[in-house]
C-alpha cells in the first residue's frame, strides 16, 4: 500500500452478470477515485472481467468505513440509473 501513513484497509469484489456491465461501472466511478479528498483516504478501482475490484486505503476505520460507505452508495445509484435506462430503451422500441 501507498502511503504509510494509511493504517485500514479493505478490499471489495463486486461480480456484475457481464463484462459490459463491470466497464461501465468502472468507467462511472473512477473519476470518483480521483476527486477524492487524499488526506485520510484513497481509493483505488480496477476491473477484471465481470467482476470489479475497489481498494480501500485509509488512516483509520472511520475514514475506511466512510469510504467504503460512499462507494457502496455510488454503486447502487449507478445500477438504479442503468437499469431505468434499459427500462425506458424498452420501452421507447
């Protein structure tokens, strides 16, 4: 790891149903990774096939957890969007 001021860290496997489904997730929150404040924590995002691989780095567990918190969260919006985008696609054929 990085920093060796960085004390916590995690490691979070998310398995999508494709690989096109993975890209796009990691297309929508890399650039997350990059505005995020550095100070207390860092965050690093990596795709492999259908699954994506996001690491967390921090100083202690509460900035862990925060991050963690703040990816997870970003997720969830981001398949809440793709799936009304399909629906509305669906729909408008």
């Amino acid at each position: 790891m990085g920093n060796s001021k960085m004390r916590a860290h995690a490691v979070v496997h998310l398995d999508f149903p494709s690989q096109k489904q993975s890209k796009i997730m990691l297309k929508a929150l890399r650039p997350e990774t990059r505005t995020m404040s550095a100070r207390r924590s860092r965050v690093y995002i990596e795709g492999r096939g259908k699954t994506l691989i996001i690491r967390f780095e921090a100083e202690d567990t509460s900035a862990l957890r925060a991050s963690i918190n703040s990816f997870l969260r970003w997720v969830f919006l981001t398949k809440t969007v793709l799936k009304s985008v399909d629906k509305f696609q669906f729909a408008d054929k």
